[in-house]
C-alpha cells in the first residue's frame, strides 16, 4: 500500500507487530498522527513514532475503496493497569447483583398491594395476574394440545406478532457459529467435543433433527435461525457443558423473544413449596428429567427454532436443523411446560386427589417436593405419580425419601447430600447444612478461574487488595430463603453499609472497584474466617417431631435496634407430658437506614415484618393445614403493632385453634 503514495517506499511504512505498549487517547492531542496524503479512502499519517495508513483497502482486488469493515469493540484502560490483569464487567452486572441480593432477602416479608383505604385484604397477592397476562395465559392455554397417539403436549407458541415479519438472518447464524467454533477450539479439546456430543444427543433424542435439502429449499413458511453456544459448569458431573440457544439474540432490530407472548408467572410460592417439603416427617423429592424437552412443537414453531451446526474440523458448508420440543430460553417457554405438567396431572389423576396436591402446589419448575407421615405412603405416592406422569411423557430421573429404608420397588436412590431449590439436604440424617464458598479469583466466562479458599487458607490466600464490587458478590452469594443464617448475613450487612458511608463520596458516587484500607480488609478476613463455622451447624427439615401429640403453638418473635430489625416464626409442639419442641421455621431481617430510627420505631419495623411472615396462608399457616388460621391476624397484629413502641420487642403466640395470646418473656 505504501506506493499508492507519493515518494514514500515501503520501507518507511511498517506493519507493527508484537504486542501493544501504549493506547493514545484524544487527551493527548501532541501525540496523535496528521494526514500527510490523501488517496481516496486511504490516509497517510505522520507522528513522532514515523509514518501509518489507515483507511479502506481490498488487498485481493487491489482496490482502494473496497467496502471491507471490521467492528472493533475498546474499553476504557488505565494507565496504571497490567494488561494481562485486565478483567471487564458487564454494566449491569453491579445491579443484578444487587437485585439477586434483595430478592432473596424479601421473600416472605415484601410489601403485596394493597388498594387504597384497603379493607377487605383481598387486593391481588403474588398469585394474581394482570389482565394482560391473563390474555396471554388464554393463548398459551389454547395452543396447548394433547396427542392421544403419541402421549405427549404438542405447543403451538402464542405468537402476538406476524411470524412472517422475521427477517432472514441465516448468513448472521452462520457468523455465529464460525465464532462459536473458533471459541471451543482454543478453549479445550475436551469441551469442543463434548459440544459435537451434545449435539448429537439432542438429535438421537429427538429434540432436534437434521432438514433435508429438499426441506430447506421448498419450505415456504416464516424461518428463523436461533444462534447457540457452549455454558460451562465445571461442578456438575453429568453436564460439564450444555448448549443454549438465545431467543433474544437481535438481528436488524428484531428479537425471536419480542414475537411472542411471555404469560404470568405461574410457579408456585418459593416458600410455601420449602415449607409444605417441611411438614411432614417423611420427605420425598424428585426431578423431572428434561421437563421442557417432553412438549413437542408444531411445524411453524419448529421452523423459527432452525440452526445451523458442522463438524468443528470441517470447513464444508454447514447443515440445517430444528428444533422439535419447547427451549429453554423462549419467553413462554416455562410457563408452557409448567401448564403442560399440571394439565396431565388433571386429566388423568383426578382419581389420587394427594397426586394433584403433589405435582400442582408442590412443584418448583423440575423439582418436585413433598412430605407425608410414612414411608409407605411415601413409596405408594411414587409409584402413583409416576404412572401419571408418563401419559403426558413427563419422566422423573430418579427420587429421593428421607430417613433409612430397604427392599423399595421403586426408582429411589440412596444419597448422603443433595440439593434441593438451593439448599444442601442429607436425605439419611434428614437436615440441612450449608457449604461455605468464598473465592474472589475473577470470572471467565462467569465462571471462577481460580478453586475456592479453605478455611485455613484464608489467611495465606486472602486477596491484599480488597474492593466493595468483590465483597458484594461473595455476599450475594449466600443463598438462604428460609433465614437460617441471619445473624451471620446480618453482620456482613453492617460491616458492607459501614464501609460505604466512610467511603469517599467528594466525587457524588460509590467507587465500587477502588481499593480498600488495609483496616478494612482486616476486617473482612475476620468474617470470612468466621463464616466457615456455619458448615458445623445443622438445621433439622421435619417441623413436626414424630412423636407429637396434643396442641402446636406458632410463635412469631420481632424485635428491633439501632443496627437492624427482624422476626422469626417457631412451631412449638407438645412431645410429653411437660415436654415440647420448638423448630425454626422462617427468620427475616433486615438492616436499619443509614437515618437513624429511634428503637420504638424499629421494633414497630420488625413487628410489621412479623405481620407479614404470618399474613399470606400459603407461607407459614399452610404448613399447618389448619383453616382456623387464616382470620387471626387482625385483631392481634393491630395490638401488637400498638403495643410495640412500649416494650422492648414483642412475642405473639398462636395456638392451633386460633387463639392469640402476647407473652412477654420465652
């Protein structure tokens, strides 16, 4: 290129190579190259490092302005930064930290709606939906079709846009996938074929198939191709990797996702499933075994699931498929697979009323938990719900009861720890535990690049330059719905609110990823360190002991100080003769605004949040089965509420009759 100019040889215009010293930025005007000459979209630059080109040029064709582009995406760099060391978050990764965080902490005790001057304390509550979504719940519902021949759910997908309005975006899929290939290629020869694997399995299993040419080429409907790659999950021993396909992906403006309707959330409440799992003695839960995969789609919706895959040593034009059941990763897609379970269940279980207890209040997504009194009962549901399930296709991978057993006939595995929605179970001893990760190594690919520190390398291992953003998701981290490790999260809370209000604000803003003082970070290391007590505690799953007899108390503790303010809900049982047993059930609290409350006002906090833990039924009082319940909470949460500005905290204990009594001492 250097001889489309004049007087300059090619010597004079080297291509650099090796890597980068130096970014120059605007700010640094002096330093930054003139155009010396001009031939047509090519420019000769000058500056004190010697002479550059930049511009359009088609080295094939020889011509200078060629259309050829590259898109090239910069970041922001310190000068004071290593290269090597550079780690780039996501903008909104701060927010859904934070947003995880929180929701989690409000579950139980978030403020439901309410009209206004509301008296009748029916005002819509987590289960209601919206008119709209009401009408989209309509379309799902109608295009939800059972097969008799093939007994299975075929779905047509509610589409609320023209699906011939998709623009054809094969040639941007093919993109992808050269990218996808390239990506698996450097990562690990192991991972880009477990990724040919994957692919191969889905088509054996049928979720998708290969298109024909013939198929592709005379096929006059709507097409859409849906890009796919690898998510790594190095924990998981059966799925190291899955492949996703993003229905979001944007094309010309246009997302897959924006052409359908979405429909309410129809899960069931998080709690109230961990709660009824706490019931009874005898625990059993189980997992639905590809659940989105068991509902066909129609032909339309299988065309808008087209993609494109080759072998990843292979430079041959690649081939066509669709996808043939319901993916992961469509807007409806979870709330068709859900009605799809629940439908079979109503159709061909209306004979074994606790079966349809089972699947519909006491499903989260593919997990299905319950309780009951016996073993036997236990393995008789099994059996039953198994039977049913598999006229809608629906298999369950395997089951899991608590307690020790033998001789069971049934697709039940013997297990010492499990996961269940979250928390570490041991189905033997029936408890929970909880296992401590802390490990501030920084993300690839969301994925931590270093293992996880053990207790006694915290202090040798323990990173020397400490930032809120690193703090913030170890936190976060700590996944606790039912409340057992309050006290310990509660002091992460003060300790993480404490560092941002000493923290320097002269610039208007939180500098999350600045470094802290070194009396900080010694602080820190102390909690870390302690936190790993919490793997020697044990809390127990069964609410109700087995030998249980007379009447049960449920008491609701609040209380409330300068730092924070909280409540808890404990069962009490009677299990002899002046002899009772207490279990935790839920505990919630939260942290004090940076104004500050008087303590009255804090315990009046704390005793709505216990109004709160005890209003919804399908929380704390479905635990009990007990209707008498549900029209305590007016009359003494009024004289609670009052009476809390005057004592420090208040208990209120009900009894299984629903009677109401305040104890000021327990």
């Amino acid at each position: 290129m250097p001889e489309l100019f004049v007087g300059i040889s090619r010597s004079e215009v080297n291509r650099p190579h090796g890597e980068i010293d130096m970014l120059i930025g605007a700010n640094y005007s002096e330093l930054l190259p003139r155009v010396v000459q001009t031939n047509k979209s090519l420019q000769l630059l000058e500056n004190q490092f010697g002479l550059s080109i930049r511009g359009r040029y088609d080295v094939n064709t020889g011509q200078v302005n060629a259309n050829n582009h590259l898109l090239v995406r910069t970041h922001k760099l310190s000068s004071f930064a290593s290269l090597n060391e550079i780690s780039i978050e996501s903008a909104d990764n701060l927010k859904s930290t934070l947003d995880k965080f929180f929701a989690i902490e409000e579950i139980g005790i978030k403020c439901e709606p309410q009209c206004i001057k509301c008296m009748c304390r029916g005002c819509p509550g987590p289960n209601c939906i919206s008119l709209r979504e009401e009408k989209e719940l309509a379309l799902i519902e109608e295009g939800l079709v059972y097969n008799e021949e093939q007994k299975c759910w075929i779905a047509s997908y509610p589409w609320i846009k023209d699906p011939n309005n998709q623009k054809n975006n094969l040639k941007v899929a093919i993109a992808r996938l050269r990218t996808t290939e390239i990506r698996l290629k450097k990562l690990c020869i192991e991972y880009a074929n477990k990724y040919q694997s994957e692919i191969e399995d889905m088509v054996s299993r049928g979720v998708a198939r290969k298109l024909s040419k013939e198929e592709v080429r005379d096929y006059e409907g709507p097409v859409h191709y849906v890009p796919h790659h690898e998510v790594l999950k190095p924990e998981s021993s059966s799925t190291p990797l899955r492949i996703v396909f993003n229905s979001s992906a944007s094309y010309m403006g246009q997302k897959l996702n924006d052409f359908w309707a979405k429909g309410p959330d129809i899960l069931n409440n998080l709690l109230g499933v961990l709660f009824r799992f706490r019931q009874d003695t005898v625990a059993i839960a189980g997992d639905i075994s590809k659940m989105y995969h068991t509902v066909r789609l129609s032909t339309l919706d299988e065309h808008a699931h087209r993609f494109v895959r080759r072998d990843l040593d292979s430079n041959r034009p690649p081939d066509h498929y669709v996808l043939t059941t319901v993916t992961f990763g469509d807007g409806p897609s979870g709330t068709i697979a859900t009605l799809a379970l629940r439908h079979t269940v109503e159709r061909f279980g209306g004979e074994v009323p606790e079966v349809q207890d089972m699947i519909i209040n006491n499903a989260y997504v593919d997990d299905i938990l319950y309780s009951t009194d016996c073993v036997e009962k236990a393995f008789n549901l099994i059996q039953n719900v198994e039977e049913i399930l598999t006229l809608g296709s629906f298999r369950v991978k395997h089951w899991i009861v608590s307690g020790h057993y033998e001789n069971c006939n049934v697709n039940v595995i013997d297990s010492d720890c499990e996961k269940i929605l979250g928390l570490k179970w041991n189905p033997k001893e029936d408890n929970f535990s909880f296992t401590v990760k802390v490990n501030f190594s920084p993300r690839v690919r969301k994925i931590r690049s270093g293992p996880n520190l053990e207790c006694c390398e915290i202090e040798a291992k323990f990173p020397e330059v400490l930032t809120r953003r690193m703090i913030l998701s170890q936190i976060a981290s700590l996944y606790d719905p039912l409340g057992f490790t309050v006290p310990v999260v509660l002091k992460a809370k003060v300790l993480m609110r404490s560092m941002i209000t000493k923290g320097n604000s002269n610039d208007r803003g939180i500098k999350w990823d600045d470094p802290l003082d070194a009396s900080v970070v010694i602080e820190w290391k102390r909690f870390f360190k302690e936190l790993y007590a919490l793997e020697d505690l044990t809390f127990r799953r069964p609410l109700k002991p087995s030998n249980a007899f007379g009447k049960l108390i449920l008491i609701i503790f609040s209380d409330g100080s300068t730092q924070a303010y909280g409540a808890c809900a404990y069962v009490r049982w009677q299990i002899g003769k002046d002899k009772f047993d207490a279990n935790l059930i839920v505990a919630k609290n939260k942290i004090a605004p940076v104004k500050q409350l008087s303590i009255p006002r804090s315990e009046l906090c704390g005793a709505l949040m216990a109004a709160r833990l005890l209003r919804v039924p399908c929380r704390i009082m479905a635990v009990f089965k007990c209707k008498s319940f549900k029209g305590i909470l007016k009359e003494p949460t009024v004289k609670g509420v009052a009476e809390a500005e005057l004592i420090s905290g208040f208990v209120w204990a009900i009894d299984n009759k629903g009677h109401g009594q305040e104890e000021n001492s327990w």
